[in-house]
C-alpha cells in the first residue's frame, strides 16, 4: 500500500510541476485570453479588421501584413477574416521574372527555376484571396519585377484576374509592353460566358504604366493601343497614362466621360502637342496630373470644370541655359515661358501643384491670369524664396500651402524666410 502511495505522490509531483511549467508559459497571454476583444461579436470585429487595411497602399500577399496578417491570430478571427469579403477585395499582384532572352535560348538555371515556383505559388494565393471577395468590385495593381516576362510564368494568373472582370473596379499595370500585349492578348481571346456578356460592367479606373521597349508589329496603330476592349467600360472615368508612345488619341476610350486624367512622368514625359490634343476631348475633365514635354504646341483649349491642376515639366526639353545660348535668348524664352498658359481656359480652377525644378516661370504666368480664385498652392522642389513670394502675392484668397525644398537653402535666404516671407 504504501509503495503505491509513493508512486502516487511522484505521479502528482510531476504534474504539479508540468502546471507550474504551463502557467509560467501561458502568463504572457493569459490577459489576451481573458481579453473582452473575445467576446466581440463578429461585425463589430469585421469594421474592426477593414480598419486595419493600409491606407498607402494595396494589400500584398504577405502573411506580415493584413490582411493575411489577421488570419494568423486564432481560429475564430480566421474564419471572420474569411468570411469578410470587403477585407480581400483590393490586391498587389507581383511578377517575377528573369530576362526573356533567357527563356529563349533554352536556359533553366536557377532563377528561371526560381521564378517558376515563386510564380505558381503566387498563382495559388491569388485565387484564393480572389475566391473569398464574393461579388465585391475588386481592385488590381499587377507589377512586374524584371526586363520583360514569359508567357507561360503568368497564364495562370492572368485567367484568374481575366475571369474576375465583370468585378473590376480599378486595374493597373507597372510593367512591360510585353506583358500587357500579352494580357490584353489573352483578354481578348477569352471565352468566358461573363466577359462576353457584361465587358467591364464596374471599371471604374485604369493605370498603365508601361516600362522598356515597345515590341513591333506589322499595323503601327495596334503598337500602341493596349486597350482596344474598354470601349464597353461606360463607367470608366479615371485614367493613368504612362507610356513611352504618346499618341493617347489612338486609345479607344470615351475621354468625354474622364474626369481624373494622369499623363506622363519623369521617365516618360508626353509631349505638349500630345497632350492638347486629348485635353480637348476630355470636356468633363475635373483634376488632371500632367508631365509635359515642351514642344511648339499653342494651348487654345477652355476646360470649363477644371478644379485641380498639377503641372511639371521635363528638365531636357526646357527652353534653354543662359551659359549656353547666352543671357538675350535665355531671357526671351523666360517671357514665353511666362505666356504658356495664355490661350488656357480655367474658368473654375482652384488648386495647383506645381513641380518648381525647371523654372516658376510658367507657374506665375497661370497664377497671373487665376482673377484671384487660388485657394490652394503646392509647390515641390523650390529653390529661391523670392519667386515663390511673387506668386504668394497673386493669391489673396489662399488658404493651404504646402512647399517642398529641392536642396537646403543656402546662407543668404535665411534672414528672408525669418523676417518677412509671409508678409504680404
């Protein structure tokens, strides 16, 4: 009896020592697990987990980030996190991909390797979080990593967004010309029973922002319209447009209906005359983001609804250095630079943003011919106070300035800026 009794205390010490071991462990959490968080029933914890989407930019597929990151807490949260179509209905599809001369010559080394299963993974991930939005509008931002991409690395992933367009809402390429051939390629070869009925029932918005070299092709007005189907997009109203080729005119789209138009950046300016020809067609446009590459064109346009404009200008194609051409030449392409926006009809304008790295000229002769109707200014990388005052003085009825310094100031600006730069 009493060797079992001894048996039976050693069995209990054991145990009491394995509580003492789980208890130490579970003290961190035991606040967690008697949090009132718990107990919340599951549309308050839905509002709560579409708050904590980011707000900069389009959920990735990474389990460190929502909404991913929330399927990972407990078994209850993933099933509402599951179960809330709104939380997977914005989505950052990533290419990855090696040079396309390699695929072609026959090469599998390690990251053609490499960017085969990456890429099948991704296919598998993208159909599932596309599978839990339900019949929410779904908004896609495809961006390639690499000079160009082979086919059959993204097929896959392309049908599964290709069979999702009647939900569209918003879809945008940060990618090569060849990978968007390709998908429009595909597009227009699909044969699914809902893009053959309803088209793009729900876009909304459209971004193409297209890296390395145009591929040829025998008809040069197919080069560059990428996006001969969105005639049947009729709610389409916002476009963003960068592309080496700016011949905008050629797209089939309905610019009467635009009212966001983004033209152009840093590395693929669009040219003045380009930039005329498709403003005059866009009669309800209400905001617009233009990149200019200055050219003969005369503006002679009126923009009736126009309410913001940012406007920059490509530093190679300025009108000229005074070191090069001499002081007289310089000074008279600064009086043109001036009237550029003479003959510009903005009846209703605002805001301006304004990209000072090239000359404010052109910024204080559009402030000029404003009758004092600027209540907002932007100014990015300015360099000299004084010229930015000369347009503070044209603006009485301001209320927002944001400036942005290209470089610190030197020496001989401080006292300005301290003393009376906002005496006006």
């Amino acid at each position: 009896m009493r060797i079992e009794v001894m048996k039976i205390r050693e069995q209990l010490e054991n145990l009491v020592q394995k509580e003492t071991i789980l208890a130490q462990e579970i003290a961190p959490y035991r606040m967690i697990l008697h949090s009132p968080f718990r107990s919340l029933p599951d549309d308050v914890l839905e509002v709560i987990f579409l708050a904590c989407l980011p707000n900069d930019h389009i959920p990735v597929i990474d389990f460190r980030q929502p909404p991913l990151l929330l399927t990972q807490i407990s078994s209850h949260l993933r099933r509402v996190a599951f179960g809330t179509p709104r939380l997977w209905t914005a989505i950052d599809v990533p290419i990855l991909a090696p040079c396309l001369t390699q695929w072609f010559d026959g090469r599998d080394d390690s990251r053609i390797c490499y960017a085969k299963r990456t890429m099948a993974k991704y296919a598998w991930a993208v159909d599932q979080w596309l599978r839990r939005t339900g019949a929410c509008d779904i908004e896609i931002f495809i961006h390639e990593k690499g000079n160009h991409i082979a086919s059959c690395y993204v097929e896959e992933i392309f049908q599964l967004l290709i069979k999702r367009v009647p939900q569209w809402k918003s879809i945008s390429f940060h990618c090569s010309a060849y990978s968007i051939q390709h998908f429009c390629y595909m597009l227009g070869q699909s044969s699914f029973k809902e893009f053959q009925e309803f088209k793009f029932p729900r876009l909304k918005h459209l971004s193409l922002d297209i890296s390395g070299e145009y591929l040829q092709q025998d008809d040069p007005q197919q080069e560059y319209n990428y996006i001969s189907h969105l005639p049947d997009a009729f709610r389409l109203n916002s476009i963003h447009l960068v592309v080496p080729a700016d011949n905008y005119e050629g797209y089939c789209i309905h610019w009467s209906r635009i009212t966001y138009l983004s033209l152009g950046n840093a590395s693929y300016p669009s040219s003045l005359n380009s930039i005329v020809k498709i403003l005059e067609l866009c009669s309800g446009l209400l905001s617009c983001k233009l990149y200019i590459k200055m050219d003969n064109t005369i503006i002679r346009l009126c923009l009736p609804h126009l309410r913001d404009i940012s406007i920059a200008f490509d530093q190679e194609a300025w009108f000229g250095d005074s070191k090069i051409y001499g002081n007289a030449f310089y000074t008279l392409q600064m009086k043109k630079a001036f009237s550029i926006f003479d003959r510009l009809g903005l009846p209703t304008l605002k805001r301006i943003t304004y990209d000072a790295s090239t000359e404010f000229m052109p910024l204080l002769g559009l402030i000029h011919r404003m009758d004092n109707r600027i209540t907002h200014l932007s100014v990015t990388n300015f360099e000299v106070p004084t010229e930015l005052m000369e347009c503070l003085k044209a603006c009485p009825l301001l209320v927002a300035l944001d400036v942005s310094l290209h470089r610190p100031l030197p020496l001989c600006y401080g006292p300005l800026l301290e003393t009376n730069f906002f005496a006006i």
